[in-house]
C-alpha cells in the first residue's frame, strides 16, 4: 500500500500581503487582524494595507487553526499553545547544540 504525503516548503524569507495570508489560509481579514491583536503573529507595517507577513506567520496561523479545529482552543488559547511549542523547539535546539560540544 502506497501512502502519499502532501506538504509545503515555507521559506521563511517570503514576505505576504494580508491579503496573500487570508488567501493562503482561507480565513477573512478580520480574523487574521484578531491573530495580530492577540500577538499570534506580528506583521511588519504599521496599519493592515501595509502589513508584510513571513513565512513564519504563515506557519503559526496554520498551527492555530488546526488547535481550534482538532482540540477546540479558542485564540487566546492557541496563541500561548504555540509560543510555548515555539520555546520548547528553541530549548531543544539549544539543548543539542550544548550536548554536542
């Protein structure tokens, strides 16, 4: 049996619009506005027409959507979910980084 595995390569150098991030997730503005006032993600640009997006921002709101859909968190919930999973990433890179040397 043959399983096949769809993903994406993120490179987090790309820079999007506000309008390229809802396409990409499919969500409407304002709910990536409330990701922004939540500090899930932090756009480069003072107001939203010219807000820039990286990669990076891309993955934590794909992050945050599966956590409301697969686990039922609400956005306060998720944000903090994934900026303690964005620790623990950075702890154990760190932890690695320390063990081989």
């Amino acid at each position: 049996m043959m399983s096949l595995l769809n993903g994406e390569l993120l490179d987090e150098e790309i820079e999007l619009t506000l309008g390229e991030l809802c396409r990409a997730c499919r969500l409407p503005a304002d709910e990536v506005i409330e990701m922004v006032e939540q500090g899930l993600i932090d756009p480069r640009g003072r107001e939203p027409a010219r807000w820039r997006f990286t990669g990076m921002s891309l993955r934590r709101v794909r992050c945050a959507q599966r956590l409301q859909r697969d686990l039922g968190m609400n956005m306060p919930g998720a944000a903090l979910a994934i900026d303690l999973l964005d620790e623990l990433k950075r702890l154990r890179m760190r932890l690695r980084r320390l063990e081989s040397e």
